[in-house]
C-alpha cells in the first residue's frame, strides 16, 4: 500500500513591514531616515514637556518661604515706592534683579537681553503677576539706558538705597552684582519670598552655564532650534555691528 504523500505545512507569508509614525503631516522631499529620526526627537520633547510641568507643578507646591523682614523702599524716577505697594491689585511679584551696578559702566548684556524681551510681555505678564526689573545703581542711570534701549513697558526700580541686593542675593559680599529672579507672594498683608533661581548658585556643570533662567530667556530657546545651537562661545551684546 502505498504511503501518502506528507503535506508540507506552508509558511504563513510575511507582510511586508510598514514604519509607523507618530503623524501623517510630512515635508517636500524628506526621507525616511529624517522622518524616524525625528519621531525620536519627538518622543524625548514630549517627555521634556512632561518632566518641564512636574517641575513647575513642585515649585508651584514649595511651602511658604521666609516673611520679607522689611518693606524695602526703592526708587522709581524720583518716587519712592514700597515693595508691598509693587504688587498693585496681584498677589504675585516676579523680581528681576539685573546687573547695573554703580560702578559698573555699562549693564550686563546677558541681562540686557533678557529685559529687552521682557519688555514687551509686561502687557501680558501684568494680566496675572506684577513684574519689576530691579539695578543696584542710581535711579537716573537706569532710566537713561532704559531710553537708549527704547523700553516702555517695564516698571525699573533703583534698590540703591535699600539692602534688597543683598538679602535676596542680586549681588556678592563684595558688591558684584548677580542675575537672580525672585518672586513674593502677597497674602492678608503679608509679603512672604516663594522662590530663587537657585540653580545660579549651585556648582557648574562641566560645560555648561548655570542656565537658571533659562525658562524666561527666549534668546537662546530659539537658538535650540537650529542646528547651530547655542554655540560654544556666543554672548549677547549691546550692539552688533552692521
């Protein structure tokens, strides 16, 4: 009797495998190699998103910090003004403390940079938190380089008068001065500090600034987007030639 052929299982044919992607929107001419490599980029920006809210969801729940032990008295063009009157009708005050020191010739470019771009969000920072610009030097050289930069909308307070440099660390014990931010809290009358950009004080990074505003800094944000990055050795400056 003859034996039966064996039927030889057939092999289940493989599709062919297709790339999934996390969206249909494309560029004229990119490859697939752009195409994936830039889908890991997007997964690591938006775990940056992530990691960028945790963050300021831990600041927003620090505790209340230290009560101010004095209403500071600044100078505003010629007006004396209190810190707890800087608040207006908010119950938040962010601090800029930009370095313009009485000796200094000339302020800080970095700072310079900063405030230029502050500048025209005050209209929409003010909707939620007072903002002020605070320098260690006379009240009439502050005003003046704030003409000659052409800002309108930033309230710029002269603390020479005061000791708010150095209780809330905008200079060093020998009067050098520091970019910090600092941001009050106003509640029943009472002026507490809530937060520093600490991250300027803690040891450097091999490589690396401080970058502790780098959040309200929008220079070099945008640099981040190119290809060319922040460079290594850039600095703003007061002016470019050309």
């Amino acid at each position: 009797m003859a034996r039966k052929a064996k039927k030889t299982a057939k092999k289940p044919v493989k599709k062919a495998a297709t790339k999934r992607t996390l969206h249909d929107k494309r560029f004229p001419n990119e490859s697939m190699k752009y195409r994936m490599a830039r889908d890991t980029l997007l997964r690591m920006e938006s775990e940056l998103r992530r990691q960028v809210e945790r963050v300021a969801a831990l600041r927003r729940k620090l505790p209340a910090g230290g009560a101010v032990s004095q209403d500071y008295v600044f100078d505003e063009g010629g007006t004396r003004v209190r810190l707890s009157e800087l608040f207006g009708d908010k119950d938040t005050l962010v601090a800029y403390s930009f370095m313009y020191g009485p000796k200094m010739e000339r302020p800080c470019p970095s700072c310079t940079s900063i405030l230029d771009s502050l500048d025209g969000a005050v209209p929409h920072v003010s909707q939620r938190a007072a903002l002020v610009a605070i320098a260690k030097s006379p009240s009439e050289r502050i005003r003046a380089f704030a003409h000659e930069r052409g800002w309108r909308n930033l309230r710029l307070l002269s603390s020479a008068g005061n000791s708010y440099n150095a209780d809330y660390h905008g200079e060093g014990a020998d009067g050098s001065q520091w970019p910090t931010l600092n941001v009050f809290t106003r509640k029943g009358g009472e002026v507490r500090h809530t937060y520093c950009s600490e991250l300027l004080f803690t040891p450097a990074e091999k490589g690396q600034d401080h970058r502790h505003v780098d959040m309200m800094w929008p220079l070099w944000n945008v640099f981040d987007y190119t290809p060319g990055g922040r460079g290594a050795t850039w600095r703003p400056k007061l002016a470019y030639a050309g």
